[in-house]
C-alpha cells in the first residue's frame, strides 16, 4: 500500500476554545489582596486588674469623634489636629527622650522636654473612637501611628547593624518571607527582636465610646 | 506604464489567525497564575481602605475572612443600607461570630489554631461601631490575631 500522509488537523477553532476557557477564569477568579496591617488584640481580662498609674506627660492621646475630626491630647493640652501631622507628631512624641536618671533614653534623638515622653519604653499611644466615626479615618490613624513606629525601628536598626544594609521594615519582610532560608531567618529574627525590645508597640485601644 | 497599473480584481490576503490561539493561550495562563478562585460571593460592598505600612499576609489556609459593609444593590430592598456582616456566604449577626471562630479552627489540624489570622475585610465607609462589635466578639473568642485587609495606597490623601 501507498504511503499517505496523515491528514492534517483543523486546528481553526483552538481559538475559541482557548477564549471560552479564558472567559471562564476571568469570571470564575479574582484578583486577592492579601495585605494589610497586622495588629494583635489584647486579651479579654476576665478579673478587675488593677490601675496602672501612668504620668500624663507619656501618654499621647488620640481621640477620632463622629465627624472624623482627630483630636490630640499631649502633655495636659488638646488640639485639633490634620491627619498628615499625625506621623510627625508621634514620631517626635516617642523620640523625645525627657527622662532623666533611670528612665534616660540614649537612643533618642528627640527635643528631650521634659513634658513630653520619657522613653520608647514608658511613651504609650492611645487611641478612642466615637462608634460613628469612619473605618476608613481609623484606617489612616493606625497606619500613621505605625509609620511613626517603623520610622523609629527602621533608624534603630540601621544603627545598630549597619552592616546588614536593611531596613527594619525589610528585614521584617525577609523574614517572614518563606524562600528565606532557615539559617538567614534564625540570625534576622534575633535583630528584630532586640529592636522590637528596645522600641516595643505600647498602642492601647480604648474601647468606642457611645455618642448621644 | 503597465508596470504600475493596479492589479485589478487582486484579492487581499488573508490576514493569518495562526497565532490568535497563542495570544489567546498566553492570556489566559496570566490569569490561571495571577488569580485566585472566588470562594464567597461577596454579599456586601467591599471597597477596602488605603494604607501603606501593609504585610503581607501569608499562609492563606491559615486566615479567616470575616466581611462587613453596607449590602449591596441587588440585596438593599431586603436588608436594607445600615452595615451589615457577612461570614462565609450570608448575613450574620455580631453573636454568630463565636461559632464561625470556633467551626473554622475545627476545622484546621490542632497545632495550626494558633497560628490562625482572622482578616477583616471592612468597606471603608462602615462606622467603627460595627468594626469594634467585631473585635469584642474575638476577644471574647480569644482569636487575637487579626488583619485590617487594606488596599496599597497613600492613607492620608485616601480618607475623607
């Protein structure tokens, strides 16, 4: 028998099979954020603890009313305050560095006045909302406060390990990205933790007061 | 002057759509790798805040996705405009958060529960009355780990 060549396949209409499997997925997927601020809640205490007496000058109060306006209470005076000076403000708040004898911050850069805060340790956050307030406004009130903390951590870090040419933000990153290896994870995380001892997050949330 | 007449009754080539299923293909494998499948279908509206101090969250078997927000148009005749909270596929009450918690980490292996994320998917008009609801519940339910899923953005000049 003759040789034939096989015959050829209509491939004319892989294209549309192709769009049909297209459309498919562009309506059956979407696009996930996945990011986002990562906070941790305090526990609920079930016994009456006991008041913790803390000196007014280290407490930089933050107060988001029903129409979304910020108020700060700092050192016995409340303003008004913009939202874009918010970063500064806490940044200079918890740079001060007005303590003396053992409450002396040697990594503070700040104006140490001594109405303000002592150190990173004592300097505390504290945030109420009004229940009518915006997510959207406290959002942005946490992100600031935050920004001021990595601003801080991220100066500390690079002074304590210049070598390491990273950021604290970076590194955080680094870490707790999964293709780092174990052995690079073990030497950042000790870093990280010094920093995070030195600069600890003390942001308390009181709970939303009602508005009438 | 024949060597330049127009070629009469010529017809024009075919354009060849050899390569179409290529495009075609390449497309849709940016989208099979770019995408993730839907699991719920959101109930309520979902335009997350900006901010940009954000990580990233990883481990997604790990996060518990609790949305809150108006409801959108199509179910507005019934439940009407005020923030509502949606787990898993329907309208749920701040109480039923409890149970969601505890049926989501019975459903993880043991050693994994404390390692769970609780994402909160909040529209970025919601009042911070139904948000606070939200984080009382998961204290009670010791679920402490939580994630204000935001969009990355500048915060300052996204609000108001």
């Amino acid at each position: 028998m003759a040789k034939r060549s096989a015959p050829e396949v209509n491939a004319g209409s892989m294209a549309d099979i192709a769009f049909l499997l297209l459309i498919f997925f562009l309506v059956t997927t979407t696009i996930e954020t996945d990011s986002g601020l990562n906070r941790k809640l305090p526990p609920l205490e079930e016994n009456e603890q006991q008041d913790v007496i803390i000196k007014e000058k280290n407490i930089f109060q933050l107060t988001v009313n029903k129409n979304n306006d910020l108020f700060l209470k700092t050192g016995g005076e409340e303003k008004l305050i913009e939202l874009k000076d918010l970063r500064v403000a806490a940044v200079n708040f918890l740079d001060n560095g007005g303590g003396t004898g053992k409450d002396a911050c040697k990594n503070c850069q700040g104006k140490r006045n001594p109405k303000s805060s002592d150190n990173f340790d004592k300097a505390i956050i504290s945030l109420q909302n009004d229940r009518l307030a915006k997510y959207d406004m406290y959002i942005s009130v946490q992100n600031e406060i935050l920004a001021a903390y990595n601003q801080l951590r991220d100066r500390e870090f690079k002074k304590a390990y210049p070598g390491l040419d990273m950021s604290f933000v970076e590194a955080d990153k680094r870490y707790s990205d999964p293709r780092t290896s174990a052995s690079e994870k073990d030497q950042l995380k000790e870093k990280l933790e010094n920093i995070k001892v030195m600069i600890p997050q003390k942001f308390s949330e009181a709970e939303p007061k009602k508005s009438n | 002057m024949s060597k330049f007449k127009k070629k009469k009754g010529g017809d024009l080539p075919a354009i060849s759509t050899a390569s179409l299923p290529d495009i075609v293909f390449m497309l849709l494998f940016f989208f099979m790798v770019a995408t993730t499948m839907r699991e719920t279908t959101l109930m309520v509206e979902n335009k997350l805040p900006a901010a940009d101090q954000v990580e990233k969250l990883d481990k997604k078997d790990l996060v518990m996705y609790i949305y809150a927000g108006k409801p959108s148009q199509r179910f507005q005749s019934q439940y009407g405009t005020e923030s509502k909270i949606q787990l898993n596929d329907k309208f749920a009450d701040v109480s039923e958060i409890a149970a969601f918690i505890s049926a989501e980490r019975a459903s993880k292996r043991e050693e994994l529960v404390p390692f769970l994320t609780t994402a909160l998917k909040v529209d970025k008009d919601a009042n911070m009355g139904i948000v606070s609801d939200i984080k009382q519940e998961l204290r009670k339910v010791n679920a402490l780990k939580i994630n204000y899923t935001t969009r990355k953005g500048d915060a300052v000049s996204g609000s108001k």
